[in-house]
C-alpha cells in the first residue's frame, strides 16, 4: 500500500468522527493548556470502543499526531495483537522501550532509582535475575510513569487494541489508571468490547467503571459512505452504486475502503449497473474472501503470509523466510506481493494492514501445519538469541508429545517469566509442561515449580499443586521438605491454620532427623500456636518450652524455635525479662540471623514478624521499630509490594501504636490496608491492618470513625482463626463498650475471656477483655468486677512490664473503691511513667488528676491534669484531651488559680 493510500484509508476513517477528536482534543487541553492560567495539568483517561474497522486505530493515530504536532507532547505508543498476548509486558515493552533506548544504563538506573533491578526485566532493559512479586513490578512501572510526567514535556500514553494487550500490562493499566488524575498524563486507549472477556478482570473493571464512560463509534452513515465513493469516483458515481456500497459494508470504514479500491481495481463504473458485482467483490476482503484472494497469489506467497500470521507482530522478515523455508530473495518478492494486495506493511519489520486480516489468515491454515509452524517458530525464536519465554507462546500451541527437551523449555521459559514478575505466564507454561507429559520422574519437580509459581498470587492454587507433588514418588528430600513448607504457607495464607499445621505435623513423622525435620516441627508450632482455637494450646507450649529450654541458638532451626517460644510466652503474659530472653538468643549480636532476613524464602517473613511483635509488646519498642523499618526497606528493595510490604506497615503502625504516636499509627495503619487492599478483599492482613487501626481510632477518642470503619471492612464475627493484633474479640467488646451497648460488649467479652482462659492465654496488654469486662459489669456487679480486674492485676505483674503492670493497675481503679483506686492511679503513674507507652501514660495521669479533684486534693490534681493534657496532646488522643481539659477547667472552677495555657 502506498503512502498515498494510507492517507486517504485515514482520512475515510475519520469521517463523522467529529465528536469523538473533539473528545481527545478537550483531553489534550486539559492536559496541556492550562499552565498559561496558572493552573497544574490534568491528566486522565480517554477510551474509545467499538467493532472491529470501525476506525479506532485511525482516531488514535490522529490523537497522537494532535499531541505531537500540535501540542508538543511526548507520546508513548503500544498495540495489542492477537498474537502476543501470551507474551507477559509486552504492551509495557513497546510503550516505554522507545523512551528508555536513547538512555545510557547509568541514566536508566538514576529515571528507575531503586526500581531499575525491579521493573527492569519486565521492561526489557535488565536482563531477568530472580522471581519478582507482580505487585512490585507495577509499583516499578508507576514510578517511572511519574517520572516521565514530571518532565516538561505533556505525556501521553496511546495504547490501540488493548482488548488483545497482554494480561500482565492491562493489569498494570487498570490498577494505574486509578492514578492518572494525580498525574500529569492522558492515556487514551481503544477497546473492542465484545473482546473484553479474555482481558484481564481489572482493565474489565476499570472501563465499566462509572465515570470512565468510554466513547462509543458507530458504522458511517449512508451520506458519508456516499462522500467517500464521490471522492474516489469524482463526478461519476450515482446514488445507487453508492446506496449499495453502504448495504454491503454496513457503514464498516475499513470495508467500504477496501470495497471501493477494489472496485477501482476491477475497472468497475460506479454505476448502477455494477451495483450488483459489490456483494462478492465485498467478501474478498475478509473472512473467506481473503483466503481466496490470498491463494491466487501463489503457493509461496500464501506460505510466507502464513509465517507472518503465526509470527504475529513486529514481524522480523528473516525469520519469516527461516518459518516459510526459503531464503531472502525469495521472501522479498513475497512481501512485495503481499504489500501490493494490502495485506502487509512495512519494510524493516512486516505488520498486517488491519488486525481483522491477520485473524482471517491465521484461522486459515491447517491446523496440522499451524501446530508444526509454532513449533518451528519457536526454534527459530531460540536460535536467534531471544530467549525460551519468547519463544513459549509458540510451544504452548504444539500438540503434546512426550518431548522432554520441549518440557524443560517451558520450565526455563516459566523461571524467566517469574523474574519479570510474570506468575500467570509462568503458570501457563509450566501446565502445558504438565500435558506433554514430563517423564515421570520429573513430574513431581514440575508441579512443585508450578505451585511455587502460584505462591504470591493464587494460594488455593499452590495448594493443590503441591499437594499433588508431595503424593508422588520422585520428589528429593530437600524439595518435599521445601513443598511441604511452602504448602503450610499457602495454607496459612488462605487462612486455613489447622490445614497447615497438619501437613507439616504429617510430612515431619516421614523425614528422618536433621535440619529437614527440625525446620517442620518448627512450621508446626508456628501454625499451631497462632491459631485462635488451637484445640492443644497447653500441651504445644509444654512441648515447645522443653525443646527450647537449653538451646542456645546455634543454627537457624533453633533460632526459629526460640522466636517461636518467646512469642508464645508473650501471648500467655509469661515473665517478660524471660521472653526477651528467648529473643535475643534468636538474634545474632541483636539482629536476624543470615538466613532470616525478611525476604528469605526458606523461613519466609513470619519468624521475623514475631520477634518484632514480641519486642513491640513487652516495651522494647526501639528494637520493634528497627525491625520492622527494616522489613519496609527490604520488601521495598525486593520489590516485594503486596502483602509482605502491608504487613510490614501494619507492624510499624503497631510500633507507634504502642508507643503513643497515634497520628502517626493511623496514617501508618491506612497505607498498610492501602498495600492490602490490591490484594483483593478477605485475606489475614486485612485483619491485623483493621483491628490495629480500630484500637488506634478508639484511643483517639473517635468511636463513630472506628465503627464505621468496622462496618465498611467487615469487622464482625466469624472473625479470622489466626491471631491478630490486638485479639479481635475483645476489640469487639471494647467497641461495643465504648457505643454504650453494655449489654453485647459483656457477652462478647466473656466468650473472648473463656476462650482465652481455656488456652492460657492472660497478656493483658494483647486481650485485655477482663479489664473491659470488669468495666461493663461494675453498676451491676461491683464485686464480680473488682475480681475480674484484680486478677488482670495479678496477670499483668506475672507479665512484669511497666506497661502491663501500670495499664492494669489504672483499668482496675475503675472499678475499685475510692480510696483504693486513689492507691492504684498514684502506682499506675509511676509505672507508666518508666513505660515507652506514652497513651497509657497520659490516660493514668488524667484519671489520677480526675480522682484527686474528687478527692477534693485540687493543687495535686490539677498538676497531674496538666501534664496529662500535654501528654495526650503529644499523643494526638484528641477524646483524651478533651476529658484533661474538661477535668483542668473544673479544678480551675473550684478554686486551683489561674489556667494560663492550660485550658484552651
């Protein structure tokens, strides 16, 4: 086709297409036009829908060339094909490549900053190293996205037949297009929609969205069918020739262009006459038609089109001639034929002139020989250097034939995928691995590969992948024990702990002494011991603390069973000094182990996790926040972006939670649910982000805010069987309590008692639901209360803490009578003078102040008011403040003197 013909294909299709550029040209203005007035840029999104021909492609080609010439924007442009949409990133590749290729890699890596080694391989431009998590991918891309915006220049991003992109980019497109507000960047993308059931459920999500209404093109009307046939026949062509070239393509812009270039060819007269010859000279420009015409070509020349059809996109013509089997002369004379019937374009690289061609042709080989031309595909793919995950969307369309050589292909091409941040991709071809088959004593190794695959993205998937691994025959000692670990995890993940406690107790009983069963019965008492109704809870802390009670941490296995114990010792409120014990001899000169870092696979995050939740509750608060800024670090480096870097939030939020930082725990807890939220909804980490962000609302005196915040995440029973921080049911209680609804918070409240007295669980700082309890029956029954409160007392010193004990001791004044709660307010602030836990600290020293006032001791209370006023507005807990304030005006009231600052 020549230039000329372009023109004038573009030119006809955008005919009547006055609303949809005046959409594009008011997204561009936004986008650019608004600097003159002083105003930011607005970025945004702009798709197009519609059938196949009608125009889309030519739309967005005269969008970008509004934004280039026009506008002097920096546009970015990719196109999904049919062909590669097994291929993971390849709509991302073609988008930013051509910005990325000019640039030096010392230049690449300062534009990616920390996500060069991260984003890079999905990006082409580093080659793939190790498995990446998905979400830290995307993350990656994000910020090289924001990083071109905040260029200069406008940025604009056009993607044409994203239907066909590949799941990995529209994946990354969807959840970014959330962005593109906050952005300086238009993305304007074009859609079939009867296509979108293969797209990937998240770009299906976000244009459906409401107030992502995309612009919707309809078939030419008879009038600018018409105008077309009179451009190409001037003064010629009547009424009825032109009537019926608009029945036969039904106002289709691309038919009714190639309709009239072939009339044109045939030497037709636009007349009526000729009218009748349009319906067949109509059908050879699709569907059979374009077979028919394709054959008259040649033998040689439908081959090589054949070659280009299973090839794809951005075809290379050598390894066209290589998969039609001639040699360059040859294929040159072919693609000039091809070029001259519209079929092909392009001179360095070969594309097909529409999408809809390239369809037709590929359903029209054989499907003997389409099988043997992928396999060829992927040879040639190989031979020239680009590697086995290029080359696996050609073997995934082989027919399976017991070819070993061809399963270790695809096992290579599933590990290249998984560092590109591509589970699906490597998920496909590690199942078709399955169908070849592999030979038997590899099949066990292939379906542990595939439930790995799975780990980060599909837990129930890894679940029976490696449940079907572990039952054969041929899986080395070193991988059953690696399978076995990783199922208990993905079990866990899924929120099943009894599962996988029971599968690690199971394959422990079948491995003989050494590291393997040791690192097992470790994972045992881990999933057990978290669980909230472990059926045994006595008897594993029994077993557990005679296992650990001599060793000194010599290797990995005992580290992770001394973190282990130490962590049960703080959930039953055994002697802190005892448990920090336990800790430190789980760390090496006071810092993980190597070997058990965040990101070690063999462990996994959960042993670190513990040891920092242990210190943030027995008031080594400094050590907590080192961790677990370390976790953040580590994950952010990895690329770990989903729930590790979530959960790793989430523990910092703990940190500041404890500490008294409630504006900062808040802020914490929220980018924690953030991360978890692109999970997707129901998993652990939702209710360690949402118990730790209710407790943080409550202590801010923002009982509405927390309740409402219940409701809308599903705070209700039943809750999840894992631990969580602090214990769900009686932050259940508490929140009723703190609504007045006494008589639920009781119920609630005693079920959490029972259920935890049963198991020997008394850390009051972590379930202090007899502290509530005793609150809730105090009008009813005093007596009752003043038990439940002294026995959280006594639990509390067995625990020792200063947090603990002080904590306790202020809830049991509550409850207690007069001049006995005086007695316990005055040793509770001491306590909690000497605790990290500033909250805590200013709720003892206002209830001290409030009690002395009634007391009638007006000069002490009204100190003690005032310093709790300032500590609680150190600590943000804006309820607190108000009661100090209330309780400081009052004592003024009566007498103490003037307030100066204190009561404002």
């Amino acid at each position: 086709m020549s230039g000329h013909q372009r023109e004038q294909n573009a030119s006809a299709a955008l005919f009547e297409r006055k609303l949809e550029l005046q959409a594009a040209e008011e997204a561009l203005q936004r986008l650019c036009g608004t600097e003159t007035e002083g105003r930011p840029r607005l970025g945004g999104l702009l798709l197009y829908n519609g059938e196949a021909g009608l125009g889309k492609t030519a739309l967005l080609a005269e969008t970008r060339r509004m934004a280039m010439q026009d506008r002097k924007c920096t546009v970015l442009f990719a196109r999904g094909s049919e062909s590669t949409q097994a291929v993971p990133f390849h709509v991302v590749r073609q988008l930013f490549q051509p910005a990325l290729a000019p640039l030096s890699e010392d230049e690449r890596k300062q534009l990616l900053a920390g996500w060069y080694e991260i984003a890079g391989p999905a990006l082409g431009i580093v080659p793939p190293i190790g498995p990446q998590d998905p979400q830290g991918v995307r993350d990656g891309i994000d910020w090289l996205v924001s990083q071109l915006a905040s260029r200069p220049e406008p940025l604009v991003a056009v993607i044409d037949d994203a239907h066909w992109a590949d799941a990995e980019s529209l994946t990354w497109l969807g959840y970014f297009a959330n962005r593109l507000r906050e952005a300086p960047l238009l993305a304007v993308i074009s859609y079939r929609p009867e296509e979108l059931d293969d797209a990937a459920p998240v770009f299906r999500d976000l244009v459906v969205a409401r107030g992502n209404r995309p612009v919707e093109l309809r078939p030419l009307t008879p009038e600018a069918v018409n105008r077309l046939v009179r451009d190409a026949f001037p003064d010629q062509a009547d009424a009825p020739f032109c009537r019926e070239v608009w029945a036969v393509t039904g106002g289709n812009p691309y038919e009714t262009v190639e309709l009239i270039a072939k009339a044109k060819e045939r030497g037709l007269k636009p007349l009526e006459e000729s009218a009748p010859l349009l319906r067949d000279l109509g059908a050879a420009s699709r569907g059979t038609g374009l077979v028919a015409r394709l054959e008259r070509l040649g033998t040689a020349v439908t081959r090589f089109a054949w070659a280009a059809a299973v090839l794809g996109t951005e075809i290379q013509p050598s390894l066209a001639a290589n998969l039609a089997g001639m040699g360059p002369a040859q294929a040159a004379e072919c693609a000039d034929k091809l070029r001259y019937a519209r079929i092909l374009v392009g001179a360095i690289d070969l594309e097909f002139v529409h999408p809809l061609i390239a369809t037709a042709i590929y359903a029209s080989i054989p499907p003997a020989t389409r099988t043997a031309m992928h396999g060829q595909a992927a040879w040639s793919v190989t031979e020239a250097g680009q590697g086995a995950a290029a080359a696996s969307r050609h073997l995934l369309e082989v027919h399976p034939d017991h070819d070993s050589e061809l399963v270790e292909q695809l096992r290579v091409a599933a590990r290249e995928h998984l560092a590109v941040g591509a589970p699906d991709a490597a998920r496909r071809c590690l199942e078709r691995a399955l169908q070849e088959p592999p030979p038997e004593e590899e099949r066990a190794a292939v379906l542990y590969e595939l439930g790995c695959s799975a780990l980060l993205t599909s837990p129930p998937t890894t679940v029976n992948h490696l449940r079907s691994a572990l039952s054969l025959p041929h899986l080395t000692e070193e991988l059953r024990v690696d399978a076995t670990y990783r199922l208990s995890q993905a079990y866990a993940h899924n929120s099943q702990l009894r599962e996988a406690a029971a599968v690690v107790k199971e394959q422990a009983e079948r491995t003989p002494p050494g590291p393997g069963r040791m690192r097992l019965q470790a994972a045992h008492y881990l999933w057990q011991g978290i669980q909230v109704e472990e059926q045994d809870s006595l008897a594993r802390s029994r077993r557990i603390a005679e296992l650990t009670e001599r060793l000194p941490g010599r290797d990995n296995t005992e580290r992770t069973l001394l973190a282990l114990r130490g962590f049960d010792g703080m959930i039953r409120g055994e002697d802190a000094v005892q448990v920090v014990e336990f800790m430190g001899r789980a760390l090496v000169d006071g810092r993980l182990a190597e070997g058990m870092g965040w990101t070690n696979t063999e462990w996994g995050f959960e042993v670190p996790s513990i040891i920092g939740i242990t210190f943030a509750y027995t008031d080594r608060l400094d050590q907590a926040e080192e961790l677990f800024k370390e976790a953040v670090t580590a994950f952010e480096i990895s690329g770990w972006s989903g729930g590790h870097l979530a959960f790793a939030h989430d523990f910092l939020g703990l940190v500041f939670r404890r500490r008294g930082e409630l504006d900062e725990a808040e802020a914490m807890l929220r980018e924690g649910l953030r991360l978890g939220k692109r999970l997707g909804p129901g998993l652990p980490i939702h209710w360690d982000g949402a118990c730790l962000l209710i407790d943080t609302l409550l202590a801010r005196g923002r009982v509405d805010e927390a309740q409402a915040f219940a409701e809308e995440n599903g705070f209700r029973p039943p809750y999840t069987p894992a631990i969580v921080l602090p214990d769900a049911a009686s932050l259940a209680g508490r929140l009723l309590l703190a609504r007045g609804r006494k008589k639920e918070a009781i119920a609630e409240l005693e079920a959490a008692g029972r259920r935890l007295e049963e198991r020997g669980r008394h850390n009051t700082i972590w379930a202090p639901w007899a502290l509530d309890l005793a609150l809730a029956v105090a009008d009813e029954d005093p007596e009752r209360a003043r038990t439940l409160a002294d026995k959280a007392v006594r639990h509390a010193a067995v625990f020792g803490t200063d947090t603990a004990v002080g904590d306790a001791l202020r809830r049991a004044a509550l409850v207690a009578e007069p001049h006995e709660a005086l007695v316990k307010l005055e040793k509770a602030v001491v306590h909690l003078r000497r605790s990290p836990c500033k909250y805590e600290f200013a709720e003892a020293l206002v209830a001290h102040g409030a009690a002395l006032l009634e007391a009638g001791k007006l000069p002490e209370a009204a100190e003690r008011l005032r310093e709790g006023l300032e500590v609680a507005e150190q600590c943000a807990a804006d309820g607190l403040v108000e009661t100090a304030r209330a309780a400081l005006a009052s004592a003024v009231c009566e007498g103490v003197g003037p307030t100066g600052d204190a009561v404002r």
